[in-house]
C-alpha cells in the first residue's frame, strides 16, 4: 500500500457493459484479489447475497451500494472504489450499463484514463457496448481495455473471442475514434486472467487485466497543449494584492512569463505565483494556484489567461459545434435557449441547428429535428457572448462544455467542442 | 506548517490536493452563501486546511459551522476552539441539546445515539442562516451510499438527497445551480482514502485531536465495540470497565463511536496502521451503521451529511 508515495499518477478507470455482462463480478473480483476488501465489508456481502437469494458470494453486492440497485439486481448510478498495488493505486468508477441511465455513465467515463468494456462472450456486442464505445469516443478516451467475459460458458474458444474482437475494433474504426485497444479473454466469475494468467487460455499471449491496468502509460503531453488558467476566484489580500485562482491546464509557467487576458485580449507578465497557496517561482499542469499579475488590468471570474507561447492562443468566437450527449428529458430543438458553462465562465446560447443522430445501432450519423434523453448527436450553438476556447482534438482540458437549462438548471448535456469560429 | 505535497514529491496526494481546492473555489464562487463543517475530526481538519489554502494568503471567505451533539469529547472540542482561534475564523455552533430543549426533537435518552438528530439541527442552522452550500468533509471509501455521491450532491428544500437524480458532472465540471430554497452539499474529498487522509496530515503537519493517537483510557466493550466510560456512556449493573491502551480512528458522539486498541502513537505509526487494516473506518468504530445495509442511504435522504 505505498502508493501513496509513489511519483506515479492514479490511474482513473471506468468501466462499462451491457446489464449482466459480469461487470459487477469482474470489479468485485479485482478488489478481491487485491485484497482490497475488508473483512467487515465481505461479511456484509455475504449476509446480503443470503438475504438476495444468491447460491454463491455475490461480489455485485460490494458496489451496488443503493438500495434500489440491491433489489433489482442492476447498477443505477456510478460507484467509485479505490484500490492500489504495490506498482500504482486505482480510482474505479463503476458505471451503469442499462440505456436509462447513460448520463451517469458519461459521468464516470469523462475523467476516465482507461474505459474497461465488458462483453459477454455468447452474446458479442450488443447495442450497449456500441453505445460505450460512442462515448468513450465522444468524450475522447484514450485506451480501452475490451473483457471478453464469460469465457467459460463457451468452452474457451478462440473463435468466439475473436470475433468479438474483430467486431470491436471494426466499430472503433468507424468511429475514426484516437484509441488504444487491449483486449483479454475472462472469466470474472473464476477469475481467469483478470489478476493472474489462466491455464485455460493457451493461445492467448497477452497480459491480464491487472496487468495492464498496471503498465498502461498516460501521456500527458498529448492531452495538454498550451498554458491556460481559468480564473475562478479573485483572491484579495492586504491593499494590493488581486491572485487570480483557478487550475493550471499546460504549462510549466513561471514568474516573469508573459500573459493574455481572453476574450478581451490585455497584455500582462506574471508577478508571483502561489500552488496550493504557498508561494511558488514555477507551477505545473494540474496544480491550483493564483497568479498576480504586473499590470492593473481587469480580470474577473471566467476569464482565462494565456501563458507563455501565444501561437497556442485559444479562439475567440460565438459559433460552435459540438458533439453531445443529450442527458435530459427536454429534447434538444433549433431555436431552444440553454446556457452554457465553459470553465469558469456561463454564457446564454442559443441551438441553430440539430445536426444529426448517431444511430444506436449502426453509429451512423442521420439526420433529425432534434435530441431526446441519452441521444448522442452534433449541434450547432450562438452563443450569447465570445468565449475563448479551443477544439477537444487541440485541447482536451479546455475543449468541453456543458449545456444547461435554464428552468430547471439541470445540466442537460456534456459536449465536445468540434468547431469554433 | 511542516513540508508541503510538492517537496515530498507525492503524485497522488499533489493531485488530490487540487482537485479539491478547485472544488472549493468553484463552489465559493457559484453560491451565495456557503459554509464549511467542521466537527473537529481528521477528515474535516483537512477540509479546513485546504480551504484556508485555497484562499490564501486572503481570508476564508465564509464561516465555519460545528453540528455540536452535546456528546462530544473535551479534547475535540478544545482543540476546534485553538483551531478558529489561531487562523482567526468564525465559528458557528449548531447545537443537537438546543434542537431537544425546542422540541425540534425528542431526546434518545442518555445512551441514545444523537447521530441521527443531527440532521435535524444541521437543516434548522442551514435554514436560520440563509446558507446555499455546505462543506463537508465526506469520502466516498467510508460507505457504499457515498460511493454513489457525486461531487456536488444536490438536496430539495426539506435536505433530502435524492440518488436517482444526481446531476452528471462530465469532465468534473461542477454546476452549482440551485433555486430558492435549495441548497448543495460539496465534497471536495470524494476521492480520497483513509489512507490518503492520514499521508496528507502527515507531510502536511496538520494539528489532530489527541485521541486520535494512542493512550490509556477506561473502556467498556459493548456489541464488540470498545466505548470510553463517562459522560453519556454509564455503565450497565452487568457490565464492568476496564483501562486499555487505545486510540481512535474517527470521533464523533461518545455514545457511539468506538475506540481501537493501538499503540499508534504518532502519523507514521497511524499511517503503518492503517495501510495493514482489515477492517473498514466505519466497521471499526460506528455503532449506528452495522444496523442496516442501507443505513448510511436513510440517513441521507433525510438530510444527513
Ligand atoms: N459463468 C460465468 N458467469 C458469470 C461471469 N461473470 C459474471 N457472471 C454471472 O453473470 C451474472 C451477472 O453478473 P453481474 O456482475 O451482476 O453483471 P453486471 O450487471 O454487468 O454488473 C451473475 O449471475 C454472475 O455470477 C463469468 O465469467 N462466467
């Protein structure tokens, strides 16, 4: 358990299947044999898995920790688990497979590093594992690693698995999605090559889940382009000092590097940095700091500075595009109003126009008058007023947004930026 | 303050840390009127730690608030007041004996867990005071219902938590929109583990209660749990006390949180501890939660923390 301590970052995980795909088992399984459960916790599992009516220990139990997911066996809502190994320690969030419950899983997989599917190996891909694999393309996952579960009930045939796997990747294609695929023949429920390597998979040269899990890089480089600080907060101290909070995206920057203020365009250079609100020369990508600037300028929530090389500007403009998922009963039509939150800065927008609809089944752009619930599909938006913003495929920490009604101020969709002029 | 994340070059706590003053600060800003809890325990120590971060070198922008059951230890309760004292903060006591002496609630009788009650007075101060948002010091490792909890968990004008309703929060962006009447619970440590917390107090040097390192203390084991004698806690005709070598993992009321046997005398005896534990936080120690599956969920949705 030193992983705390270790340099290496947590590896965030989501994972996503289809309902009884073994999901539930497979996570149970890997906290199990991490032996990440507590004494206390399986004794409670096996008191409920009696009180459910189930024949074995069931290890669903341990993160269907809703009443409502106990009683109908099915998961509703993410659920994180932290677990670590020796070599890197793990944020798992469980999300649930059942179509009704989509947005949850956008939740879970958005700030996911790895998307681990689950297919059941009988059944291949169902409509579920295309709709997961949209999102994760959606929301710009870098490395899926593909379960194919359930091996044991067809005898552990290789056909069977690569068919599955062939038919994945053919989806990915198609999808033009920038991701790595892992895929490993399992059985959650016996554990085969979930933590260690099953005799009954011979032709299989591949690592096993936990494995991987441990070895895949992140590459943040590829992630982060360009320095930017969305000013959330203006701290104020003493008589002069305005620290502009919010957290750094790029960098590194330092002390005496020069600064743009978007959308309006000022000019400054940094005077001093605090990090988690200590005194700094230097601050790196992913830290919280405050920077106080040189020059009297104005500077207020929402607003986001450029730092260093300004040829990584964002763009300043009132046009997007964006690639949805559509997370609220109120279907998205041409000339509805929501507001959008993009960083720290909320702004009226204006729908122009529906673009299309992925279709469930095939993925298939089709064109439509509007989005309804869990929809994934493009729009065009006027905003209200300029933001400065980039594309997610140029920044992936600044290129999202959410959609917000201004009724109910539910938050009806997470979106991608795809254009912005 | 001792050493930093940054100098002790800990990945893991370094982006914790920022992630949940980015919270605090994204929080502060899309409410009106926030507050933070602060019970005295570790976990809301280093809430208020990384508030005080979060705004620095400015002040705290908002007041701190102690749901005070009348069954807290001495030592909790001195060390909140040096606490306030020393970063000079305002500290607002919302008090569960005030609830019974109104009548909001009916007193459980001296060995009765006020745990519960306290939903009650938090929900009265939250209304009495106007606030849109409180601070707490929640992680979801401590419980299978908050391990459902979003960051931001949204509660109808009665405090209950609804968990078929949460709101997505696609790519941790927080909208803390609310109507008149409303008001969110913030959890900026969701991620964290006890372990996490324990690290973070250690390279951090953030000041804890005594109890939470070991000493000797007359106990009385009741329903396999050890209870420190005194105060709420009298000894049954059947029962006899005893003096044991213990600490505390959690502190809370002192009718039901239990005390483990431990010579953990420091961090980084605690932190040894902790790593080779077998047993959860709150199977340890919380008499209230071993009665149901769901007990944590019931007492969310009525307004609990
Ligand atoms: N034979 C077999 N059964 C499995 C396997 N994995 C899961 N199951 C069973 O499939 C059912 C659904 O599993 P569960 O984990 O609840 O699915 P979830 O809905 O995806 O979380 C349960 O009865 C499991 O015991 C496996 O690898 N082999």
């Amino acid at each position: 358990m030193s992983a705390t301590r270790t340099t290496t970052r947590q590896l965030r995980i989501a994972t996503a299947g289809s309902v009884d795909d073994g999901k539930s088992t497979l996570i149970g399984r890997l906290l199990h044999d991490t032996k990440t459960i507590f004494e206390d916790q399986l004794d409670a599992v096996i008191k409920a898995s009696r009180r459910y009516g189930d024949q074995e220990v069931n290890l669903a139990l341990l993160t269907d920790g809703l009443r409502a997911e106990r009683e109908q066996g099915i998961t509703i809502d993410v659920a994180y688990r932290y677990f670590a190994t020796p070599r890197r320690s793990f944020v798992l969030a469980d999300t649930p497979g059942h179509a009704q419950y989509t947005r949850n899983m956008v939740t879970g997989a958005s700030v996911s590093d790895v998307s681990l599917v689950l297919v059941d190996a009988r059944h291949g891909v169902v409509e579920q594992t295309r709709r997961h694999l949209g999102i994760a393309a959606l929301l710009g996952v870098r490395h899926i690693v593909l379960a194919v579960n359930k091996m044991d009930l067809v005898t552990w045939s290789q056909s069977s698995y690569s068919a599955v796997v062939d038919e994945v990747e053919a989806i990915l294609g198609d999808l033009h999605a920038d991701v790595t695929l892992h895929p490993v023949p399992v059985s959650a429920l016996q554990g085969d090559n979930v933590v260690d390597r099953s005799p009954n998979t011979p032709w299989f040269a591949g690592a096993t889940i936990l494995d991987l899990l441990e070895s895949i890089e992140i590459d943040e480089s590829a992630v982060h382009v360009g320095a930017r600080l969305a000013v959330q907060w203006t701290i104020r101290a003493g008589s002069d000092y305005r620290g502009y909070a919010g957290r750094l995206t790029g960098g590194p920057i330092k002390v005496g590097d020069e600064v743009v203020v978007l959308p309006a365009g000022l000019r400054s250079t940094i005077r001093t940095l605090t990090v988690s609100g200590v005194a700094a020369d230097h601050a790196s990508p992913g830290e919280a700091i405050a920077i106080e600037l040189r020059d009297h300028v104005d500077v207020g929530r929402g607003d986001v500075l450029v730092v260093g090389n300004a040829t990584l500007s964002p763009v300043v403009g009132r046009e997007i595009d964006v690639d949805v998922c559509w997370m609220t009963d109120d279907p998205a039509v041409e000339g509805r109003h929501l507001v959008v939150k993009h960083l720290t800065r909320h702004v009226g927008a204006t729908i122009t126009s529906v673009g299309f609809r992925l279709d469930p089944t095939t993925l298939q752009p089709t064109p439509t008058q509007s989005l309804a619930l869990n929809d994934l599909g493009r729009l065009s938006l006027r905003l209200d007023h300029a933001i400065a913003a980039d594309t997610a495929r140029h920044n992936r920490s600044t290129g999202h947004l959410i959609l917000i009604d201004e009724t109910s101020n539910a938050t009806a969709a997470a979106a991608t930026i795809i254009a912005i002029t | 303050m001792s050493g930093s994340v940054r100098s002790e070059g800990s990945r893991v706590l370094a982006e914790l840390e920022a992630e949940a003053i980015t919270i605090i600060r994204e929080v502060a800003a899309e409410t009106r009127a926030p507050v933070l809890l602060f019970s005295g325990g570790k976990d809301s120590a280093v809430l208020l730690h990384l508030a005080l971060k979060a705004f620095s070198p400015g002040r705290l922008p908002f007041p701190v608030m102690h749901v005070d059951t009348g069954h807290n230890f001495d030592e909790v309760l001195s060390y909140r007041d040096e606490f306030v004292a020393r970063h000079r903060l305002e500290l607002l006591v919302a008090s569960v004996e005030e609830s019974i002496r109104r009548g909001r609630v009916s007193d459980p009788g001296p060995t009765g867990s006020r745990n519960r009650l306290q939903s009650v007075t938090l929900l009265d101060a939250i209304a009495e005071h106007r606030f849109d948002a409180a601070f707490g010091g929640g992680r979801r490792d401590e419980d299978k219902a908050r391990a459902k909890e979003r960051m931001l968990s949204f509660r109808d004008t009665r405090g209950r938590w609804e968990p078929r309703q949460q709101r997505p929060e696609p790519w941790n962006m927080l909208n803390a929109r609310i109507r008149p009447g409303e008001h969110l619970r913030a959890f900026p440590l969701s991620n964290w583990t006890e372990l996490d917390i324990w690290s973070y107090i250690g390279v951090e040097g953030i000041p804890l209660p005594n109890i939470y390192f070991s000493h000797r203390r007359v106990v009385v084991e009741r329903s396999r749990m050890l209870l420190a004698v005194g105060g709420p806690v009298v000894l049954e005709p059947h029962e006899s006390a005893f003096e044991e070598t213990v600490r505390y993992r959690t502190v809370g009321d002192q009718s039901c949180t239990g005390a483990v046997r431990s010579h953990a005398a420091t961090v980084d005896d605690v932190i040894a501890e902790t790593a080779a534990a077998r047993i959860t936080e709150r199977g340890a120690t919380r008499a209230d939660d071993g009665i149901s599956d769901a007990a944590m969920e019931d007492r969310k949705r009525e307004g609990y923390f």
